[in-house]
C-alpha cells in the first residue's frame, strides 16, 4: 500500500493482548513497505477522537489495531463527515476479544488481515446510522436489543477478562434470567408497528456476533440492506434446545424466528434500552436506522 496509513491501537483490547502483540506486528507491517503513523487510546472514545481529528485533516487510511470496539470508535470518528467528504478506508488488525466483523471474510484473523493489508485488497461496505434521541451512532456490524444486548453487558461487565468463555457464561447467566419484551417497531412499508414479544431483535450489516455467533446468516456487508433478526418469545427449554443453532445460523428456521433485508427501520420506543452496537453496550431512545450504502471501504 502507497498511502500513509494511520494505525489506531488500543492496547486493553483482548484483556491486554493487544498491547503486548501490537508492536511486533505493525514492525511487520512496516517491513513490508507500508508507511504507518501509530496512534495508542487510553480511554474509552480516544479512537473517535484521533479518527475524526485525523480525517479533518486529510487522512483517508486506517487501521484498527485491538477489536471490534476499536473499529466502532474509529467508524464513528469517520462519520459522518465521511458521506458527503471522501470514502475512507478501514483495515483491521484484530488483537481484541470479539473480532466479529472480520469473521465474515476468514477465520484466520490477523494473517488475513495482515495480508488484505499488504495487498490492498478492498472491497464496498455499507454504514448503518442509527438516529436516537440525544444524535446519531455509526456501525459496520450489528446492533442489537433484548436477549443479544444482555448478554454483551453481562459479559463485558462480569466476565470480559475470559474471552470466549465469558461469552458463553454471560449467556448462561442470562438464560436464567430470562427476559421477553416488546420493542415496537416497523421497517420499510409496514403500516403498524410492531408491539409482539420477542427474546431479541438484531439489525445486522454482517453475519457474526460474540466472536463465532452467526446471529444472522443472510446478511451481506454491501447490498445495501439492513438484515433484520426477529426471534419470538421463546422458553428457557427451547433456547436451551435451539442455543447450538446461533452458531451455525441454522436459528432462523425455528417457527418464532423472522428474517427480513430492509432498508430502514423505525422504533416508538417508550423509554431509552439498553442496546449492543458493534459490542458497545449503550442505553439508548433509538428513533431510526437506515444504510449509507458503500460508504466505506474495508481492507479484508
């Protein structure tokens, strides 16, 4: 790659791994003859503010070095200046615990990534923008509300030093706790919203959630759609019966399991949710979501 790149590394990412795997691999990088300015975090919302400060001033090249969080806060530094200003571009170094995103393009994270890196190896994405009460929000993977955003605060808040498996004990976790609610709704040209129960919704621009969960597996990054997961209100037994099938997909076959591709979607929401954004966990009056289609490019 030509351009000068700006490698954005937040080195708590992975419980810390990150900071101790980052340098060897941007040296790496480098030996490839890859122009890199390096620029480390070390609060929460610092990738924002060196993407949108960078992209101010003429940078069109990034790299998230840590995990999904750290692609948010940059995606999120980027727009929405970036709709209307210049297509940047988004490669991944992927040293943090969730690392969703990237699993729909390769399972074998960094040398992949690495490699989309060297080769400049591109392709369209679609932003998803969610308007809510106090502004708008930007994401590239999924957001989600009920059974889905439970389990990422769990995890994150309890369990987030054990990766993967504090995953899966977060979802345990929540499982006994079961909680079925409605999130009123309607998308494209529904006449009425929607008030049913359901265990979650989620409004995906790619496939995976938690690391391996293929939470909706219609969904493309660049078909200008938002790949929308509706699962009814289901009991204990049955998510117990059906928990395996969120990680080959297979979920949206159950009879309470509704997949939709839309555009847009609207909320009449009766106070703020707590919602999962790209594995950010925010308590939020969501009012809208629609796509900016192709506005990104992504290195994979």
């Amino acid at each position: 790659m030509k351009a000068k790149v700006l490698a954005v590394v937040n080195p708590a990412a992975g419980g810390g791994r990150c900071g101790r795997l980052a340098n060897a691999a941007l040296e790496r990088i480098r030996a490839s003859n890859v122009e890199l300015e390096v620029a480390e975090t070390s609060a929460p919302g610092d990738a924002t503010r060196i993407a949108r400060a960078a992209y101010a001033r003429g940078q069109r090249h990034f790299l998230a070095v840590g995990g999904d969080g750290t692609s948010y806060e940059i995606v999120n530094g980027l727009f929405p200046e970036a709709a209307t200003r210049g297509k940047p571009v988004l490669g991944f170094l992927p040293l943090g615990t969730g690392n969703s995103f990237l699993r729909d393009f390769t399972t074998h994270g960094a040398e992949h990534a690495m490699e989309a890196l060297l080769a400049c190896r591109r392709q369209s994405c679609d932003v998803l923008r969610l308007e809510h009460a106090r502004g708008e929000l930007f994401y590239i993977n999924l957001l989600s509300m009920g059974f889905t955003a439970n389990v990422t605060a769990a995890a994150n808040r309890r369990f987030k030093a054990l990766g993967e498996l504090g995953y899966l004990l977060a979802v345990l976790l929540c499982l006994a706790r079961l909680e079925r609610r409605s999130f009123p709704l309607r998308a494209d040209g529904d006449a009425v919203f929607d008030h049913r129960r359901c265990l979650f919704l989620t409004f995906n621009n790619s496939k995976f959630t938690g690391g391996k969960m293929m939470i909706a597996p219609k969904a493309s990054t660049n078909d200008g759609l938002i790949d929308y997961v509706r699962w009814g209100p289901i009991g204990r037994v049955g998510l117990l019966r059906n928990l395996p099938k969120l990680f080959d997909g297979s979920h949206v076959d159950h009879p309470l399991a509704e997949c939709r591709a839309v555009q847009r979607v609207e909320f009449a929401l009766e106070a703020p949710v707590d919602v999962m954004i790209d594995g950010e966990v925010l308590t939020l009056d969501c009012r809208r979501i629609d796509v900016l289609p192709g506005a990104l490019d992504v290195l994979v």
